[in-house]
C-alpha cells in the first residue's frame, strides 16, 4: 500500500461493484482505540502466508488447501485490482502497526492500527485478501467430498483490539479472558458448494449502514451501548466505526463451564458473542448452473449468545 494521495478515489473503488453500501472512511488513532499506558513495544508488519494444506483428523479428515493470505491483490477479483490500482495496495498483507501494552491491572492491551497515511490527516484502512483451493472431507476408505472449492475474497480491517483481561472468571484464580473486537468488511467473495451445485458470486459483508434501514447514531448505540445514556469511549468508537462502514464483532473467549442445566462439562472453551453487526449481500446465488438473483440480509444482530465447546 504505497503513495495514496486522495482517500476519496480509494473509497469510491472500494464501494463501486457494490453502489448501496455505504463509503469507507479512513479511521484516525481516536476511531481506531487508544492503547492504554505510556510505553510499550510496537511491531511494524508485513507479510504473506501460504498454507498448502490445514487437517483435523478424528476418525476421518477434514482439509483445507491451498490457502494463500496477503494484501488485497491476493483476491483474483476485478474489484481488488481495481482498489490496488487506485491505492497501491499489493499482494502482501503490509502497512500493520501492532501496539503492545501492559496495563495497571495487568492486562494485556494488543492494538492493531495502519501505518498508512489517507493525505488528509488520517490512515487508510488495511486491506486484506484470501484465498483457499478447497475444504474437503476424506474417510480412511478413500471417500471424499468437497465442501467448498474456489474461494476468493478480499476486504479492510478497520479496528482490531484485542484484550487478555486478568480478572477471574467465576471466582476461580488464575483465569481470565480473551476480548476480541473487530471491525472490518468484506469487499468481494465467491465461492462454489458444488456437491449441492450452488456457487456464491460477488458476496459482501459491510456496517449496517450500508443500505437498507440505516439505524443512525441513536439506534447504534441501542445495540452497542449497555447504557445508551451514558456511552462510554469505547462504545462510541464502535458506534463511529460502524457509520464508517465497518461490519462489528465483539467476542469474550475463556475456559468456563457447559451451558444449561443439563450440561456437566466443565474447563470448557467458552465463547460469548458480545455483539455482531452487519450487512450481509449476495450479488449472484448460482444454483445448478443459472443464476437465481441476489441475496440480502439487512442488519444482521447476533447478540446473547454463547457457545460451549469441548471433545467427545
């Protein structure tokens, strides 16, 4: 991602095969969250990953190949080509300032933010692509089906914060929690699910302001704020990330117990679902070779939801 000179060519790119979503703002360092303590250590990054293939193996397999990580020039798509020709973005996943901090009560604070600057005082989003050959399962007597095959997408990360909080969980010492909040969008991605002939074609993930009903700031911080009258900063943030036009996830990761009264599993990995807020398109739906229209899901939240997972 080198030498932009106008942030409004990048965004005009970024929305142009998709017209109703909403523009992309460029986050500043109050938008993107502020990193808790006077100094710490800061990572400058870029990179580019190549996983030839990824397995879990039960009694059966199941793989995935050919996975490829980078900037947004590791999508094939035209709609990427286009955004790297407007920004310079490439193949490699670049431009990440990684900030780690420690704070008074011990947490570990890890910011990640762009190094690149929007020429309007700001920093540009950083851009992403991916792309995986297959996932498949294979039996131990040569059976295989393929899940999914051919998938290709690229996106912006807007804000990634992520927080190992040292306070208990459940009075149990020693314990604590992963918070993880992100916002991002997915641009473009296609895939096929040929075993049931369907194939998915110019799908996009973006704020819930995107299109449809637009909730605006007071609806936001309904869904966002636990006390709409009294906002805290970082509540505001995600509020201000989401009428950017960044797609919000808030998640709390931790060993705990089962759910229910029924479960007795205990020491399991926990998963709560703070907050997920989107827009979800579709701008093709294949199925057995003819396209059948588009696909839209208008302000998608997830909320109250927790996951239990263990082996069996």
């Amino acid at each position: 991602m080198k030498g932009l000179k106008k942030i409004a060519l990048a965004t005009a790119v970024a929305a142009a095969p998709f017209a109703a979503h909403a523009e992309l703002q460029a986050m500043d360092d109050s938008m993107m969250g502020n990193v808790t303590g006077q100094a710490g250590v800061t990572i400058e990054l870029e990179t580019q990953v190549s996983i030839g293939q990824f397995t879990y193996t039960d009694e059966g397999t199941f793989a995935v190949k050919d996975i490829n990580l980078g900037g947004a020039l590791a999508s094939s798509s035209t709609s990427a080509a286009n955004y790297a020709t407007a920004t310079g973005a490439g193949t490699l996943l670049d431009e990440l300032k990684i900030d780690i901090d420690i704070a008074a009560d011990g947490d570990a604070v890890i910011h990640v933010s762009s190094l690149q600057p929007d020429g309007a005082g700001g920093t540009l989003p950083i851009d992403w692509g991916m792309t995986a050959g297959s996932m498949e399962l294979s039996g131990t007597g040569g059976e295989n089906t393929v899940l999914v095959s051919n998938m290709d997408a690229w996106g912006l990360l807007g804000a990634l914060d992520i927080r190992v909080d040292t306070d208990d969980v459940n009075g149990q010492a020693g314990t604590g929690t992963l918070n993880i909040d992100a916002a991002f969008t997915v641009n473009e991605m296609s895939f096929d699910v040929a075993f049931l002939g369907i194939g998915v074609r110019g799908m996009t993930i973006n704020s819930s302001e995107a299109g449809g009903e637009v909730l605006g700031t007071a609806g936001l911080e309904a869904i966002l704020a636990e006390d709409p009258a009294a906002v805290t900063p970082e509540e505001a943030r995600k509020v201000a990330l989401a009428e950017a036009g960044f797609a919000i996830v808030g998640l709390d990761i931790y060993k705990g117990d089962g759910l229910g009264t029924g479960s007795t599993a205990t020491d399991v990995l926990r998963v709560d679902v703070d907050d997920v807020l989107m827009d979800i398109n579709v701008a093709e739906t294949v199925i057995g070779g003819a396209n059948i229209g588009t696909i839209g899901i208008d302000n998608l939240h997830i909320s109250n939801t927790k996951l239990a997972v263990y082996g069996h």
